[in-house]
C-alpha cells in the first residue's frame, strides 16, 4: 500500500511539474519579458521536464484515427508527417503493440526502412516512444522524443516515463475527454493541429470517390509520398479544388 502511495505521489507530482513549467513560460510571455516566441504551448512544457528540444503527443479516436497531434518543433512535426504518409514509425508501433519502445542509430533504418532513413535525415539519432494507457485496456495515443544522438540518455528515457505517466493519468485523464465526434477535447493541447485539413480533405475524396475514410486517408498519403508534398499542403489544394486524387 506505501509503495502504491508512493507512485502516485510521485505521478502528481510530475503533473504539478508540468503545470509549473507551462505557468512560469505563460508568466514571462505575459509580462513582455519574452518577446521572441510565439505563445507558449503545453508541449513545449513537456519537452522542458524531459529534457529534450522535440517531442510529439498524437491522441487517436477510439477508431485508430489520428486526431490531435501536438509537435514541439520543426524536427518533431517533419518526423510526425514522415510517418503519416509512410505508414510505419514509432507511434503506429506503440498503438499496435501498446508497449514502449527505444529504437537507436542505425536500428532506425533497419526497424522502418521507409520512416528511419527520412528521419535520420533530419537529424534524429534516437527515437522514445511509448503508449498513452490507461486501465483497464484504454489507450489514448502515444509519446515520442526524438534525440539528435545515435544514442538517446538514461536521464531523457527515465523522465520520458514520468511524463507519459503523468499525461496518461492526469492531464488527458478529465471528465468529457472526448467530444461527441469522437475527437479528443483536451484543454491543455488546445494549440494542437486536430488534423481538420487532411479530415476534410479525406472527406471530400471519400465522397467523390464513393469510398471509406480510411481508404480515402490511404490515397492522400501515396499521393503525398509520390508527390514529395506535405500532406497538409496536398490537402489544402484537394479542399481548394487545386488537386484531385
């Protein structure tokens, strides 16, 4: 019973931590002391109490969809849409098989042939992910970090814990998480990008086409990957009549 007491001090912890974080940049954008960045985001926050510059939370439907997904910088947004066209990478791996993973150097190309030499392109040397769950069977989404060495940290992968933690049981964990579409209402990932373009757009080619959503989705990505064009930006031109699948 201490022992149990114990881990969920130290999850309130952590989630008190993080709120600090998010707080304290809020304080300074505010007051004016910061005028260089935008608005400061909870991700951002997130990748402070890890310890790491970039991060990714995606948040899926009940349905496996993707429908949140919160980037802290340039190379976790590149290395999130890499596996959104590709197919394959971590999250897809971690909501397949709801277990973690750590994935290093040359592993990244030999795990995700299509996704690892992308992303090591871009500079990624180490890849943390792991499953946003909660019991009994529930899960959210998934976590991932994104390291610049071959070799991620033991201090970036303990702390990595504690905040999927943290997230899983605290601050995704509140009354009317999901919204009547099924999509995910989290406050404190309000700044995220919900994926309303590509949604929309997958929508258009379901109805033009006469086919499922998810095999509308399929088709943007092979376009986006045959066209070497982000998959927002293909969705946009499909919205704004400029593309046809």
């Amino acid at each position: 019973m201490a022992a149990l007491h114990r881990r969920l001090e130290a999850r309130h912890l952590e989630s008190a931590r993080l709120q600090e974080l998010y707080a304290s940049r809020l304080d300074i954008w505010t007051s004016g002391r910061d005028s260089t960045t935008a608005w400061p985001t909870f991700i951002d926050a997130i990748t402070s109490a890890i310890g790491s510059r970039s991060a990714a939370v995606t948040l899926l439907t009940d349905d496996g969809i993707e429908s949140v997904v919160a980037a802290s910088d340039r190379t976790a947004r590149l290395a999130h849409d890499v596996e959104f066209v590709m197919g394959e990478g971590p999250a897809h791996d971690v909501a397949s098989a709801m277990l973690p993973l750590r994935v290093d150097g040359p592993a990244l190309k030999q795990r995700w042939p299509r996704y690892g030499p992308v992303v090591v392109e871009y500079g990624v040397g180490s890849v943390i992910s792991l499953p946003l769950r909660q019991e009994p069977g529930g899960f959210l989404g998934a976590l991932s970090v994104y390291d610049p060495t071959p070799a991620g940290t033991a201090s970036v992968q303990a702390a990595t814990i504690r905040v999927a933690d943290a997230l899983t049981h605290t601050v995704l964990n509140v009354p009317g998480s999901i919204a009547d579409d099924d999509v995910p209402a989290v406050p404190m990932f309000d700044e995220a990008d919900f994926l309303a373009t590509v949604h929309q757009a997958a929508g258009i080619v379901s109805a033009t086409l006469a086919c499922k959503m998810s095999d509308a989705m399929a088709m943007l990505r092979a376009r986006s990957f045959a066209d070497g064009m982000p998959v927002e930006t293909l969705a946009r031109r499909v919205i704004d009549g400029d593309a046809q699948i």
